[in-house]
C-alpha cells in the first residue's frame, strides 16, 4: 500500500507540473513595440567639439528598425558646422560614411559654442550653446594581470577638484601572425621563394570601443581616478600573442552630459533581464529646429581631448596564455608528378584565387621523393584577410 501511495503522488505531481507548465506557456505573450517599426528614422549625432589640438570628428546616422535587414544607415551630404557666440564659425568636411571632420580648431576657451546640422532634404539641427569644460591629463594608463585576462586601467586627477565626471575611449592595435608561414607562391607558371615584399605571415590588426566607460569622483572629497577600468582582453585573445598597445582618449563631462551617457549605457547595454534598469528616454542637448517635435539622439560636449598610449609585450605575460587561432588549419601535402611539368602542375593549384585555394607553406624534399609542397587554406597562410602589412607610424619595438 505504501508503495502504491507514493506512485500515486509521483503520478500527482507530475500532472500538476505539466498543468502549470502549459498555463504559462500559454499566458506567455510576445512583446512587440510600436517603435520596433515605426515608419520615422531619427538623427544619432556621435562626436565632441574638440577644442584643442586634436581632431573634431561627428558621425552622423539614422535610427533603423529593429525588424528590418539593415543594420546602419549614415547621413551623407550634410552641412556641418560649429559656431561661437560672437558669430565665429567652423566648417567641417565630409569624409564620408556619415562622418564630418575639421583639422584642430584651437578654439577660444572663454566663448560657448554649438553644434549646426543641415541635411540634404532640407532639415535643420542645432545643439544648445555650451561652455568648454577642460579636460586634466591622463596620469597614467597601466595593466593588471588578472585569471580572466588582461585588465587595461586609467589614472588621472584634478587638483582643482572641478572634473569630477570622466568618459573615455580607446583605440587598440596589435601585431599578429598567421598560423602557418608560406614560403613559396605561384608566379602564374611555377612556383618560387617569396620575396620581403610578399610576406604575408606577419600583420596589424585593430578595433576601436563600442561601449561607454564611465567615471566619477562627485561622491568623493578629492578628484581622483584611481584604476578605472577600460577594457578586458582575454587571455586566448590574439591581440596579446606578440605585442598589444593601447591609445586611451580621455573626456571631461559636465553634469548633464554625464547623467546623459549613463542613461544611455543603462538603455543600450544594461538590459535583459528582470534585474536591469526599465529602458527610459533619452534627453540630448541637440534639436530639430524645423520640426521641434522630432526627437534627435545626442550630446554634444565641448573639451579639449587627453590622450596617452602604452604597449604591453607578450613576454610581460603569464607564459600559460596562449591565443586560440581563429580558424581550424590543416596541412597537406599536393604531389602530381616529376619534373618541372609537375612543378607547373602544383603552381596552377596555388595560384590565388583559382580554387581548389592552397597555398604553399614548405617544399617537400625531391629526390628521392616526387616534387610537392605543403599547403594550407588562405585563412591559416594569409594575415592579410584580418589585418594590414601596413606598420602604424606609431609602432615601435622596444620600451
């Protein structure tokens, strides 16, 4: 009888399980927003007036729908200008893309200044004035090493305890290899030793951030940045495999502009789940003059930018990390036959471009065995289809 009465409530339980399971699958509604797809596209502005020796640099783009196929949609034919309070104005140029550039604009430090957009259908944009807010330099930036990775990390201060709210962003570049160095390529009739020139074996790689880092020192009685994160390279990451730098920008924010990158780190990378902040709007400080009831997505500040560089070697890391390649890569041998008619044979196989694509990574010996080369996918051969040759002017070897 007991055993009976314990099948009997395993039987129970089970029904009871599936019952509430399908009542809340079946309670259990999509979500579909009216703005997933709605018919209106509004401006993103991207970029600070940089009153300093560097650069000003604004990408402009439109909102896509989240249900649609494309995933950017760049302004393009734009009239972009900065302009003072005393009439002062500064043209930038299109570089195309969606982005609008100026040489430094070195500009006066006790005027207020505002973003100008024209569109080409005719519509016009402008930010709200703006006082310039100095930004102090970076102290320093500097690395941890950590069991998740390489921890990038920022230091500044100001003795005038007048910052108190910090944005940064960075620029990476790294020098990497292929998997497999190819010795030989194909002149199109047989197969020869590559010149310097041809090497493909060694290259650059680079990415730039796409998060919002944030900092503040308002809650504290000194204005000081002590180890504020950047960024995490992993420990299997190929931009640690030879040599790694680092350029950090720093930005000084006021008040509003600060509370503005916060709502939207909370609304853009914060969300997903029922622990995360509700999404909520985004207020800028820039307008749509024509039609003031059409929202536009941007803060427009005014500093000058601090910036400071520094290169991590991989002997300067722990000797366990090893990068995983990205791609799986195999070796094989490609024989024909003896004698240069063969040898022509191999180097119409190698030619780029032609598939079957091998390219050839070490000559096999010949005699006693038949002329042949080891070889290898593009993808295990080739930097070039994830990097550049190109070495950044920038760039050195040894610090």
């Amino acid at each position: 009888m007991e055993v009976r009465r314990k099948e009997f409530m395993k039987k129970k339980f089970l029904i009871l399980f599936l019952v509430i399971l399908v009542v809340v699958i079946c309670c259990k509604k999509p979500y579909t927003p009216n703005a997933i797809n709605v018919p209106n596209n509004y401006l993103v502005v991207e970029g600070t007036i940089n009153t300093g020796q560097d650069s000003t640099i604004f990408k402009l783009s439109r909102t896509v729908n989240l249900s649609g196929n494309t995933s950017s949609n760049p302004v393009l034919q734009a009239q972009v200008t900065v302009l003072d309070n005393q009439n002062g104005s500064y043209p930038l140029t299109e570089l195309g893309n969606g982005r609008y550039g100026a040489p430094p604009l070195n500009l006066d430090v006790t005027r207020q200044y505002k973003l100008s957009i024209k569109t080409a259908d005719g519509r016009e944009y402008a930010s709200d004035l703006i006082t310039i807010k100095p930004t102090p330099p970076i102290d320093s930036v500097g690395f941890t090493i950590q069991n998740n990775g390489l921890q990038i990390y920022a230091n500044a201060h100001d003795a005038t305890n007048k910052t108190r709210y910090y944005r940064w962003e960075y620029q990476e570049t790294w020098q990497f290899h292929a998997k497999y160095q190819s010795q030989w390529v194909s002149d199109g009739t047989e197969m020869v030793l590559r010149t310097p020139d041809q090497d493909i074996y060694s290259c650059f790689g680079n990415d730039f951030s796409t998060s919002i880092i944030l900092g503040s020192t308002a809650k504290l009685s000194q204005d000081i940045i002590d180890h504020n994160p950047i960024v995490l390279v992993e420990p299997t990451s190929e931009k640690i495999e030879t040599r790694y730098s680092i350029l950090v920008k720093q930005y000084a924010l006021s008040t509003d502009e600060y509370n503005f990158w916060v709502n939207l780190k909370k609304n853009t990378e914060q969300l997903g789940s029922i622990f995360d902040p509700q999404p909520s709007n985004i207020n800028g400080n820039i307008h749509c003059i024509s039609n003031p009831s059409e929202p536009v997505i941007g803060y427009i500040g005014a500093t000058n930018v601090q910036q400071k560089r520094i290169f991590v070697r991989s002997d300067q890391l722990p000797f366990t990390w090893v990068p995983t390649y990205p791609y799986t890569c195999e070796l094989d041998s490609i024989f024909y036959c003896a004698g240069k008619a063969c040898a022509n044979q191999v180097a119409v196989l190698l030619i780029p471009n032609n598939p079957p694509l091998y390219y050839a990574v070490s000559a096999l010996p010949s005699p006693p065995g038949p002329p042949g080369f080891l070889g290898s996918s593009r993808e295990c051969v080739d930097c070039t289809i994830r990097g550049t040759k190109k070495r950044p002017d920038f760039w050195i070897d040894n610090d």
